[in-house]
C-alpha cells in the first residue's frame, strides 16, 4: 500500500470484521497516493514527525499528535513533505478490502481528483485538545465522534497521570486501544500484562479488562472502536 512502508496490524484476516488498523513509515517525499473509500471511515494519527494531507493540488501540513479524520467517498492521499522519516497509524472502519487488495494504489497519473469547487469535509484536530470527557479519568479527550459526523467509528486520546487508572467496560462493537507512550499495567481473563510503547489491545464484543498507569512518566493511550 502506497510508496512507503506498510503493515497490517488489525484485519480481516485475524478475524476483524468492523474495524482495521495500519501501522506505515514514510521517508522524505514518499506517498500514498490519493484514493476513495466507497464506504470507509478513516482515521489516521501522526506519531512521528510530519507529513502533508493532500487533496488535487491541496497540501496540508499534519504533525505529531494531530488525527486525521476523512469521511467515506472524501479523496485524500498523504505525502511527507519534510526532510525526517514520518510515522502513522490508520484506522478505517468498515474495512476497506479493495485497500488491502492493492486496488487504491494507483500511478499518479490514475488517481481520483477532487472536484472544482469541492468543499473538503476533511478534519485535522490536535488529540490533545479534543472536547474533555468529564466522567473519564485522567485528561481524557473525544477526537472523532458521531457529534463532529463520523458513522462508523469514533475515537479518544487518553493521558493517565501516575496511578491513574480505569475499567473498560465491555461494548457492543469491536475496539482498540493503542498505547502511545508510558507504561501501563493490563488485567483480563485472571492475566497481567505490561504494555509498552506500540503495544495493541484489540476486544471484541463483550471483552473487558482493567488498566492502570504504571512507571514513572504519565501513560498516553489512543481508544478507536466502531460506532454499531
């Protein structure tokens, strides 16, 4: 998928069946060239570095921290424009298997354009500074919602202070959370685990577990599930 390099984390594959997720590396001017999702929501999140949103001859700047949320039928492609190796990860739900097939990565020359006079429906937020969830614990922010027009999924940026911690109760719909930073302490099924940096959990319906902040530096985590 794209120029650049690109890993499956979450999908069809291993049973998924609502919700994707996509780990990728860009060098320098390397691109995923601008595609559709017929039906998909996307969301993708900088972890490293910067890159550019394109859409037609549009490029907007994104940096660490900020997510990216493109509605189903919206072009977009993503080009890292900076001089430093980028990193991101990608949710899309429903999963997009025309995707996974290769079929969205097309010569330049083949990609759709956006229409003239076409008003993106693209949203850049800062996860930080997303609209505060006040009965979460932590700085717990809502980044895409069905509130700001996401069908499909919906996504938080959590950051657990020391001994902060909570209780994911079990939902309807697949879920997953990443952990960005930290160290955090899982408890499920009678098991603890300790979670580093890029660690996934990943829960189906009805899946619960118990997690604190752990070490000595606060425990930042992002929560995307899909919105059935």
């Amino acid at each position: 998928m794209g120029r650049g390099q690109n890993w499956r984390v979450v999908h069809p594959d291993m049973g998924a069946r609502q919700l994707t997720l996509n780990h990728s590396r860009y060098s320098p001017g390397a691109e995923f060239t601008q595609h559709i999702h017929d039906e998909s929501e996307d969301v993708f999140v900088v972890l490293e570095g910067g890159a550019s949103v394109r859409q037609g001859n549009v490029y907007t700047p994104i940096t660490a921290g900020d997510a990216v949320f493109v509605p189903s039928r919206e072009v977009h492609g993503t080009v890292n424009t900076t001089d430093h190796q980028s990193r991101l990860i990608s949710f899309q739900s429903p999963p997009d298997m025309a995707l996974y097939r290769g079929e969205r990565d097309r010569p330049p020359e083949a990609t759709p354009k956006p229409e003239i006079g076409h008003i993106s429906a693209v949203q850049i937020i800062t996860m930080s500074k997303g609209g505060p969830v006040f009965d979460k614990p932590g700085d717990w922010r809502s980044v895409v919602s069905a509130g700001k027009g996401a069908k499909h999924l919906a996504l938080d940026y959590i950051r657990l202070s020391p001994g902060e911690g909570f209780e994911h109760e079990p939902g309807q719909g697949e879920e997953i959370y990443v952990l960005l930073a930290g160290e955090a302490g899982l408890d499920a099924g009678g098991n603890h685990y300790i979670l580093k940096p890029d660690d996934v959990i990943f829960l189906n319906s009805g899946d619960a577990f118990s997690l604190s902040q752990s070490g000595t530096d606060p425990a930042t985590l992002i929560h995307c599930w899909a919105q059935v």
